[in-house]
C-alpha cells in the first residue's frame, strides 16, 4: 500500500485487546473475536481519490467510481471479509465526516453482516520519530465506532519523515535503538485504538527500498510482537522479499520461517509479485506468484491463531472482471483457502 498525501487529524480513546491478555473475549469484543474461527478468503482494497479503481467526487459526498461497483457486484460473495487501505482525500486536517459517505457507499455494494478490517496508512511504526499519534488513533476509533472494523492492520515501516510520505514505506531502522522505538510505537498504537492492531511484516523490495542497520528481519519481528504483545499479518510477498534478499529462493525459501511469530499472527495477505531480473518485486499488480500459494499451502497449519487470508490490490477492468493473467493463481488460491477453512469457496460467480 503506498499513500497519496500526506494529511492530519484529531482526539483519541484508551483501549486494549491484546493476544497475552486475551483467553476469553472481552464483553465489548467484536464478533470476530466472540467467534475466533475461520473467516476463508477476505479481500484488501487500495482505494485512492481521483483513480478509476478507488473513490469519486459527488454532489452527496463520495462514492466508488463504477469499475470499484462492477468488481463488488461481480467478486464480493468469493469474500467473507473485507478491508480497504485509507488514502487521504486532501491536505485538510482530518475528520471522519468528510469520509464516511464514500466509505458508507462502498459498505453498502458489499454483502451484508461480513466482518469489516481497516488498512491504516498514517500509524507509521517504524519511524525513529517520535510525535502524538492521537489524532490517527483518534480518526480511527470513530470510523470504528460507525463500521465496527474487526481489526486495524499497518505494515511496520517508516511511511513518512517529517510529515512527508514516502513512495513506499520502509522496512524499520534494524539496529537495537530501531527496535526499541518500533515496539513502543506498535504498543502505544495498540493501547490507544479501540479495535485489535495487527502490526504487518514489513516489505524489503529489493531495490525499491533500503535497509538501515543489520538486525534479523525475523528475530526483529518477532521480538517487537512480542514485546508489545500485538497480533501480526503475514505479508507472503514482503516473507518472500526477505528471504530472496537473503539468497533464500527455491526450497529455501522456507527456511527460518519458523523464527516468526506464528501464534501470533491471525492474518495472511497475497498481492500480486513478480521476480525481475532475480530480484522480488511486490507489484501490485493482482496477479500472485506460485511461490506465494506454495509458502502460504506452507503457513496455513503453522499459523493457530490464523483468522484468514486476504488477496490484496485484485486488479480489473471497467467490467469488474479479473484481469486474464491473475485468474489461474486467484482461483488456486480460492481453492487452498476454501480447503483450510472448511468453507466451499463461496459464490462461484
């Protein structure tokens, strides 16, 4: 997910949810977590303002543009989750109403009753900065409180320095003092946010970002999880970055995996990835790797806490359909997800 602008926002509330305190569901807990089973195949959405796959303009406030509509009218019953990765509409400070009726209009093109995530864009955990995140806590909670979002998820990286954006977030500063401001940031974020944090493992494209510092990506994660007692998401694509960086391909690709922290982890997210040159590239781009079912046919029954699998950023035309390249590697997945969750992969539609 990359963000579009940089924006502000304002006020927050205390809250909680965490999994080393967290054996029985809380009376406030969300149904997800009352129900702790299995959700199958949930879909993420990149929805910026202004692009044909994302948010309009209008009269009473936002919509979806009609190629968003088509994909959700045609795709939405595969789903038995959802999110969308929050792109700021302007430079404005930020307030949930200038959102909720384009996010109201996405929710209501999609079925009814299905669990709702939240990709946030403006946590920025990774940064060796260190400044008030009420303000985004705060805008959260109240899109929280209208939508009931089951979770909250960020990629652990330094999305913006000095209140610019990056072109793509970057993975952490990897020394000790790096991981020491991260995991008070990931534990502030999750104290402050209503709904559970799930703090994703970071890309390191190689060649789209650099790396600062020489900690372990895998022990570095896992001690941060650990140390401010947070949910994960498990990237495929940014696991599978790693290990390509690390001269881990073909069966190797496995290795050290078990170095993460799999209890941990109650998501996993697939978005389209492409090898250029032998170097591992998260594109975007909708169409998955065969690696990328092969390591996620691997984590599925390591991951014990695993809530689903997300295909992230699906790209389609103005008719709503897949694009030809991805639908072989979609319907795989469909297929391995259905298997794991004992569901019969949803509306074949």
């Amino acid at each position: 997910m990359t963000v579009h602008v940089p924006p502000a926002a304002g006020s927050a509330q205390a809250a909680r949810t965490t999994p080393a305190a967290r054996t029985t569901p809380a009376p406030g807990a969300t149904a997800v977590e009352r129900a702790n089973t299995r959700l199958g195949l949930g879909v993420g959405m990149d929805l910026p303002w202004g692009e044909k796959t994302g948010f309009a303009e209008s009269a009473e406030g936002g919509d979806v543009t009609p190629r968003v509509r088509a994909f959700l009218k045609r795709h939405a019953g595969h789903f038995g989750y959802s999110f969308f990765a929050f792109q700021p509409r302007n430079r404005a400070r930020l307030r949930a109403t200038d959102y909720v009726r384009a996010y109201d209009r996405l929710y209501e093109a999609m079925p009814a009753g299905a669990p709702r995530a939240f990709h946030q864009t403006l946590l920025n955990m990774g940064t060796p900065e260190v400044y008030d995140r009420r303000p985004v806590t705060d805008f959260t909670n109240e899109l929280h409180a209208r939508y009931g979002f089951s979770w909250v998820v960020e990629d652990l990286g330094i999305w913006s320095l000095r209140g610019r954006p990056l072109p793509y977030p970057l993975p952490p500063v990897m020394t000790e003092r790096g991981l020491e401001l991260a995991t008070e940031n990931a534990r502030q974020t999750r104290e402050l946010l209503e709904p559970p944090l799930h703090v994703e493992f970071p890309g390191y494209t190689e060649g789209g970002s650099f790396i600062l510092g020489g900690l372990d990506g895998f022990d570095y994660f896992k001690r941060l999880a650990d140390d401010a007692d947070v949910w994960v998401t498990l990237d495929v694509g940014h696991i599978l970055s790693y290990q390509w960086l690390r001269g881990r391909t073909g069966q190797s690709m496995y290795d050290e995996i078990e170095r993460l922290p799999l209890d941990r982890c109650r998501e996993l997210h697939l978005s389209g990835c492409q090898i250029v040159g032998g170097k591992f590239r998260d594109l975007h781009h909708g169409i998955l790797l065969d690696e990328q079912l092969e390591l996620t046919r691997h984590l599925l029954p390591v991951c014990p806490n695993l809530l689903g699998v997300t295909y992230e950023d699906p790209v389609y035309g103005e008719d709503g359909v897949l694009i030809e390249k991805s639908r072989r590697n979609y319907e795989r997945l469909r297929l391995l997800v259905a298997e794991w969750a004992g569901c019969p992969g949803r509306s074949a539609s």
